[in-house]
C-alpha cells in the first residue's frame, strides 16, 4: 500500500488505493497509523491529532483549517476541513 507524505511538515497524508478502517500503514516519517475511517483512493487522512481551528498542512502549504477536532488516522475532507480558499482565509465558524 501506499501513502504520500511529502514535506516533513505535513498534517496528512494521501493514499493513492483505498485503506479499510483498522488497517495499519506507515508514513514516512512518522511510522505506523491505523486509519480510524475507511480513506478512499486519493483522500487525505491525519498523520496527528488536529484541534479545532487548527492549519492543517499538505505539500508544506496550509491547505485550510480543522472545523472539528481530528484524530490520528482520520479521513480529512470537506466534512472537517474548510479551505481557506474557498473560505478566504478565515478561521471555521
């Protein structure tokens, strides 16, 4: 299986196949996660916990900030990440 984890800095990590809930996988870097959510091909899961509120960084670029505290090995998406684009750079409501 892989994961992409990029930049040293980086909050999350992409699988480029389908991971089941439960299944362990190891992120450079870090080491072994078990996701908490099944993460689809392509989908981004934590690689630490993320407050709410907080920058969540991809590629070494903030990509938006956590609307919801995140557990390690959690699917990050639309459901718990607002984009700062697409929000302006705002802090979640």
């Amino acid at each position: 299986m892989t994961v992409l984890r990029l930049h040293g800095e980086d909050d999350v990590a992409v699988t480029t196949e389908p991971i089941a809930a439960g299944t362990g996988v190891n992120v450079s870097g870090i080491g072994l996660i078990h996701v908490v959510d099944p993460i689809p091909a392509g989908h981004k899961f934590a690689t630490r916990r993320l407050e709410r509120g907080a920058t969540v960084h991809k590629y070494g670029s903030i990509i938006g900030l956590a609307t919801q505290p995140i557990p390690t090995g959690a699917h990050v998406h639309t459901h718990n990440l607002a984009s700062q684009r697409a929000r302006g750079g705002g802090a979640p409501e």
